[in-house]
C-alpha cells in the first residue's frame, strides 16, 4: 500500500441517510461513499450524479468509505488505490433503497 494520505482519515458522523445532494434533489443513486474527512455522505461514480467524487474535487478530502451499506473498504482518489481504513462508520439507521 502507497497511500500518502492516511493520517487524513477520521472517525465521522454521516451527514445523511443516503446521498446529502441526490436526497435534497430527489435524484436516485447506486451505491453510497462517505467521506473520511468530514462524513459527507454522496453517491458512487455508477451513479448519474456522481457526488462522492465531486466532493472530493470540490474539497480535497481524499478518502472514501464504501457505506451502502457499510462495507468496511477505502479509497483514496489522489492514489487511485484502495486503503485498508482502522475501522467502520456504523449506518445512522436503515438507508433508503433507490436501485
């Protein structure tokens, strides 16, 4: 493993309960990612939105979770690579369904 941006990662409180934009727009996704760096919670790239990526080109925070649901695996955008994360963000309660 690479990744130069370990230290990065963060025990985080999930900002929603599915995508933060897709819920507020009422646009569906595929898979969920949160945010390592703050708990944002966006969709995945198989998405239409895309937002988990566009957070991370919009902030900088490079490291993602698999949460939908939570699958206990990272990726770091910078490093094009997976991380083995120290630990797993629990679900803030069920996650809506879209496809």
């Amino acid at each position: 493993m690479s990744c130069r941006h370990l230290e990065t990662i963060k025990t985080v409180t999930p900002s929603a309960k599915g995508c933060e934009e897709c819920l507020q727009t009422g646009d569906f996704w595929v898979h969920l990612r949160l945010c390592r760096a703050c708990g944002h919670v966006g969709c995945c790239d198989d998405s239409p939105n895309r937002h988990a990526s566009a957070h991370y080109r919009a902030t900088g925070h490079p490291i993602i979770e698999g949460y939908d649901p939570p699958e206990g695996w990272g990726w770091c955008y910078p490093d094009d690579e997976q991380v083995e994360l120290p630990d797993q963000t629990p679900q803030l309660g069920p996650i809506p369904r879209w496809v």
